[in-house]
C-alpha cells in the first residue's frame, strides 16, 4: 500500500505501471502490479507530489481513521499541492449501493460491534431470542447444558397430542425419542426449535441465543448445484460478504477522481473486512475440504451436480451441512434414513465422538442402541424417560409394564369382589356390610383406578389379489447407462420371473433407484432393451421419498378414493385404521400430517393399488416398526412379483426370495434369500457378524449391570419400581 498523501488502503488493480523507481522492496523493480491507490492518474506524477517514504509493507496500518480525522503525513507545501492536484472530478458521483450486513442495509460510519449475527439456513435455527425465552435462559433455569422441556402440553384439533411431558438432554447425553407414528415425536422437536408454541409448559435453555441444528426427514438440498455450493450454502452471510467485497473492488476500478464516492467504498470495506474476520470467512473453504472426506465425497466431486447422486449421499450432504454451522444442540429426525451399512456404522463413530446435546428419532433399533445414552418414549401424548440405551429401555419397560398388570389385576379382583359383596348382600339382614363395600368402592375410585396397561393394536392388511399375469415378468438384454461421464452399468444382462421376489443391493450411488426408475421407464437407458412382460405386468411403484408426491390439499380418506375409485369406502376407511388413522383423522388434510403419517399414508394408498408387480425403493423409510412388519406380512403372501430396493437387512431377509447385488457395473445374482446371499458372500457376511456381535456385547452389558447386584440390592431395587410406579400413578390423579 503505498500513502500518496493520504490514507487509502483499499484494493485496486491498475496493471503494471512505471512507479519512477521508487519502489517498495517487497515489489519487483521498475513494476508495481498492486498499486493500492484512490484514483487512475499518472502513478509516476503521483509519486512525484509526495515526499513521505513508503511505508514498511510488511506490517498493515495500526489504525483505521475515518475521512473527517485523517491526518495529513506530508509537509504542508507538498500537502497542498498534492490536495490540488488530487481534487475530485467535477463529474457527478454514483450513488453507492447499500452495504451488506446481516439485517440488511448498514448505515456507512457504523462499526460493526462484537461478533457476526448470522442468519441462518431452514436446517439451523437460532432460538431464545425474544426477551422471554431469554428470561428462561437465564442462570437460574436451573440447567447447565442442553435444554430441558418442562410439562409441555399441546392439542391440535381438539385432539390431545402432547400431555405434561417433561425431560431433558443434557452435555454429552444422546436422547432417543421414540414412539409410534404420529405418537408427537416431531412435534417435540419443532417445539424445541421454536418453531411451534406449546399450550402449556415451556423450554427451557442453558443459555440465550442457543444455535440449535435440525436434520429433517426431508431433503433439504438443491439439485441443481453443485456439491460445492450446496456446503457454501450454509454460509449465506459470509458468501454475501465475499460477493460484496469483490462488487466494491470492481467499483473503485470506475470510480474515477471521484473521491467522495471512493472514499465511501473504502469505509464500507474497511468495515467488511472485519465482519468477514468475525466470521472466518477465510476457513469457510478449509472446514469443508475437512468435512468431505469424512462424508465420503471426493475432490473430484466438489463440480458435480447435486442431482446426479443418489438419495443416500444427498442424505450425507444434509447432515455435513448440519455439522458444518457446529451447533449447541442436534435435533435429528430419522437420520439413518437412506443412508447404506458403512454410512450408518460412520454416523454413529461420529455421533458417539461429540459431547453436544442431541437428540434422536429413529426406527432402527440397531442405531438407537449403538448412539443413544437415554431413551424418551411418547406414548398416548405422555413422554417417559428410561436411562440407557434401546435394549435396556425395552427390559425395563417389560418389566414396569408387568408391575403395572400385576397392580391392576389385583386391584380390579378386589373391585369385582366389593362390588359382588354390595350386589349379594343389598336388602338384607346384612346390608351394612353391603354398604361398607360400596363406601370402599367409592373410596378406591376416588383414590384413581389404576390404569390398564397400554395394548397396541396388530395390524394387518393384504394387496389386492393378482389378476392373470405372464410368466416373464422383466427383462434387461445388453443395459449401458450412467450419468456425466460416470457408468453404473456395462452390459448388464437379467430376466425376472413371476413369483419371484427379489431384492437389489449395494452401497450408496451404486445406481438400484436407477435400475427401478429404467424398468419403470422413467429414463431411457444409453444401450440395451429395458422392458416389462407383455402379458397381464401391472406395476405399482412406490417411490423413494413417496410421501412427498402425496396432494396436500387432499384429505386422508380422499387420497384413497382417487387412487382406488371402485373400491367399497368401508374397506378403505378399514385399511385407514389399521394404518392408526381412525375417527375424525380421516378428514384431515395431509398438508396437517406429521412425516411419519405422511408416510403410512403413501404406503396405505400403495397397498390399495392394485398390481401383479410390486416395485419399491426405500419402502421402510420413516416407517415405525408395526408398520415394517405389516408391510413385509403382506409382500410375503403377495402372488405376484417383487422388486425391492432396501438397506433394511432385516426387512430384505423377511421378503427376499432372490438377491441382486450392484457391483462394478454388473448385477450378480444370488438365487436364494439373503441368508443364502450371506453364505455366498464373505464380506458382507462378515460385516452383519460385527454387527451382530455389537448387539450382543449391548445386550450382555445391561445383563452384567443387572446381575451384579446383590440380592437385597435387587429386593431393593424392585420396591423402588414399585414405588416410583406408586408415585407415577399419584402423579396421574393430580
């Protein structure tokens, strides 16, 4: 930078030009390629009217002073001179454009004051920020990480959704919230974010302004990107700053002798260069170069699109987004979703290494007992917090739920006793006794029933029969397809079978959705006969991420009618129940569901389509486990043809009869289920070994914790159970 009379520090590129030899050290001799300088005259000239040295380059300027303080380091002769000769241009200045911050404009001499408020992206919320959620924070919330819930209730169409629910997540704690489809599981999330306001209760948070991550069960990437600029945009205000910091140096470039305008472009600069310091905006590039690899993604991906990867790694760029804005709390919902064996066993190393809250909605068992340290259940609108991981939260349920039948059939033997007495001996020689049963009766009630256990419903549910279809079912002769350059398959040859139901497998990107989508003829392959059997082959897709494609305008019950116009509306209101929607829930809006009923309903419009070829991708995603079951009870007494795409190992074994593994560009094929896959296959029979041995070293552990303890620890422990079921009960009355 060098100091033509004045103080100007801001960039302008204005070639090579003669500097009189008068260089600094650090430039090359007889060229100055930076000169950083207020106006475009003759750069020798200008050296000339100055007699101050250069500066030493190799320190920046101590100082920032505005134009109304900036002293004058020449003597006053050559001072005046150069004041002449510098004079703006009688032309009329431009009128500057508005500076960037992050509530939008920002007046030119305001300084920015402590650090970045960043506005952040749909996936991170800020939360805490009225003045009563900050009166919650405050340091006596009684917490010292994390947030905690405090008799949260919510009702939503005069239906009971939430009721008094109560728990907390603390540093270094994983939470697994679980429950049944619709049980409110997401709904606690959203209320934890803020997003939604409890009718009772509040959230109370560890400290203001708390950066709260959430991982939604939908996608939330834009296909076209690239994978670079799908991480970037996490970084909203920093990239703003970035674009604005080159916009002002493009404008100084035009700005002439203007000095006014000049002058106002260095301030705004001068006062980006620190918001972008505030915001490391120079380790923007270094944290994702950091995070790629650990997701999986390569160097040579950063210019790929978005959309030419598949659900799986879109799913990888959601929770690398996440990760990226390092929150105080991580709310997941269904993180495991898409997301193949080694990206599962990746998120749980990396989950299990943080000491941030979080928080977890999962179906998988498997992912639950490796992550979580606390289970909370919600079950009929009340949540119940159980220490320990899936498989110790399920003893331990078992075993409170037996004290409860145990309680309540003792007690209803003693109410059908009274009640007999009050009936046999009324009008009697004996009817005072009739009468001390009845006032035990009553006192029994007004002490509070004790509640009969929670039984769920067994679902079930059929496809409609299969019409004649043909012996060949489909067929793929000499398949070459791929995207930008990158095959995914090379000559495949394969026919499919009536009755057989087959299940493709293979890691994230390997191209099964692809497949489906070439026999379903969604795309047209590059080489090669993809094509479905002549004769009586009606398939019924369901998609991957099927419940987005579902009209939200609809109700429930509409969206069965449309997709299924002969069938008897009993049969379709019977199908709705088994899915948990009974009553009034049929005339919801889907635009109103939760994802979870989002997705039992996708799936209860797909059973009630009729089809002699089933074709599904992902199909037990957000998907509980009653759910799962159900589904794999049907497609085992289907007697048509099954395609499925899958990473649910479990649910692949329950209906697979023939197993097609993606690989190097070929299908192999495996005539048998996937244990006759596991037998053919060393590594991947040796992966499900690991895992099964992980589930069994979770399992023997919560066994040692229990057998450890002496007899009268365990005599003691149960009248602890016992009395903290006594107390919930009492809690149940107030």
């Amino acid at each position: 930078t060098i100091m033509l009379g004045h103080t100007l520090y801001t960039p302008l590129r204005l070639g090579a030009e003669q500097c009189g030899g008068r260089l600094p050290p650090s430039l090359p001799a007889g060229k100055c390629q930076q000169l950083r300088c207020g106006h475009n005259r003759d750069v020798a000239a200008l050296a000339a009217q100055t007699t101050n040295k250069f500066p030493d380059f190799s320190e920046p300027p101590t100082t920032k002073l505005s134009k109304a303080k900036r002293p004058n380091k020449s003597t006053p002769e050559t001072s005046s001179k150069a004041n002449k000769s510098l004079a703006p241009s009688p032309t009329k200045a431009s009128k500057s454009p508005e500076p960037v911050s992050a509530q939008g404009a920002e007046p030119p001499n305001t300084q920015p004051q402590g650090g970045p408020d960043v506005s952040l992206p749909s996936a991170m919320e800020v939360v805490g920020d009225s003045p009563e959620e900050n009166k919650r924070s405050s340091g006596g919330s009684g917490i010292a990480s994390g947030m905690r819930l405090e008799g949260v209730s919510m009702t939503f169409k005069n239906q009971q959704v939430l009721s008094n629910c109560t728990w907390e997540v603390k540093k270094g704690e994983r939470v697994g919230l679980v429950g049944v489809n619709g049980a409110g599981k997401t709904t606690q999330l959203q209320i934890c974010m803020g997003r939604i306001q409890p009718d009772a209760g509040e959230v109370v948070k560890a400290k203001k302004n708390m950066r709260i991550a959430y991982l939604a069960q939908e996608f939330d990437v834009e296909t076209s990107r690239t994978v670079r600029e799908e991480f970037l945009s996490v970084y909203l205000e920093q990239t703003k700053v970035i674009a604005r910091q080159e916009a002002i140096t493009l404008e100084m470039e035009s700005a002439g002798d203007d000095m006014d305008r000049m002058q106002d472009l260095l301030d705004e600069l001068d006062r980006l260069n620190a918001k972008a310091v505030n915001m490391d905006v120079a380790l923007l590039d270094k944290k994702i170069d950091k995070m790629m690899p650990e997701l999986g993604f390569k160097a040579e991906d950063n210019d790929r699109l978005v959309l030419s990867f598949s659900g799986g790694w879109q799913m990888r760029m959601c929770l690398g987004k996440m990760l990226l804005q390092e929150p105080d709390i991580l709310l997941l919902d269904e993180p495991t979703n898409h997301l193949d064996l080694d990206a599962v066993e990746w998120l749980e190393g990396y989950l299990k290494s943080q000491e941030v809250p979080m928080v977890v909605v999962s179906h998988d068992r498997e992912f639950l007992d490796q992550v979580c340290t606390k289970i909370v259940e919600t079950e009929r609108g009340v949540a119940t917090t159980y220490p320990g991981n899936y498989t110790h939260y399920m003893a331990t349920k078992s075993e409170r739920d037996a004290l409860q039948w145990a309680a309540w059939e003792k007690q209803q033997k003693e109410v059908h006793k009274l009640q007999e007495m009050a009936l046999r001996l009324a009008g009697g020689a004996q009817s005072g006794r009739a009468a001390q049963a009845e006032k035990q009766l009553e006192r029994l009630k007004e002490e509070g029933l004790i509640e009969k256990p929670f039984v769920s419903k067994r679902r079930s549910f059929t496809f409609p029969p299969v019409e004649k279809m043909g012996q060949r079912v489909a067929s793929i002769d000499g398949l070459t397809h791929g995207y930008q350059g990158r095959l995914l398959f090379k000559n495949v040859t394969l026919e499919i079978e009536k009755g057989d139901r087959v299940a493709i497998i293979g890691p994230n990107g390997a191209g099964k959705s692809t497949l489906l989508r070439l026999l379903m003829d969604r795309e047209k392959p590059l080489e090669g006969v993809v094509a479905l059997g002549e004769h009586g082959i009606n398939p019924n897709y369901f998609e991957q991420n099927q419940a987005e494609a579902l009209d939200l305008e609809l109700t429930v019950l509409d969206t069965l009618v449309q997709c299924a116009p002969d069938a008897k509306l009993a049969d379709l209101k019977a199908l709705l129940g088994r899915m948990l929607f009974g009553g009034t829930a049929v005339d919801k809006k889907v635009k109103v569901l939760s994802g979870g009923e989002k997705a039992r309903l996708a799936l209860a419009k797909f059973m009630c389509t009729k089809g002699t070829l089933l074709v599904l991708d992902e199909p037990t995603n957000h998907l509980d486990i009653p759910s799962k079951e159900m589904l794999e009870e049907a497609i085992r007494a289907f007697q048509g043809s099954v395609i499925a795409v899958s990473h649910d190992r479990y649910f692949l074994r329950q209906i697979a009869t023939r197993i097609l593994q993606v690989e190097g560009c070929k299908l192999l094929d495996f005539k048998g289920g996937y244990d006759y896959y596991l037998d053919q296959n060393e590594d991947e029979a040796a992966k499900m070994e690991v895992k099964e041995e992980k589930a069994k070293e979770i399992e023997k552990d919560n066994i040692k914790s229990t057998s450890k303890m002496t007899k009268a620890e365990k005599e003691r422990n149960k009248k602890d159970k016992a009395k903290s079921f006594a107390a919930a009960q009492d809690a149940k009355k107030k």
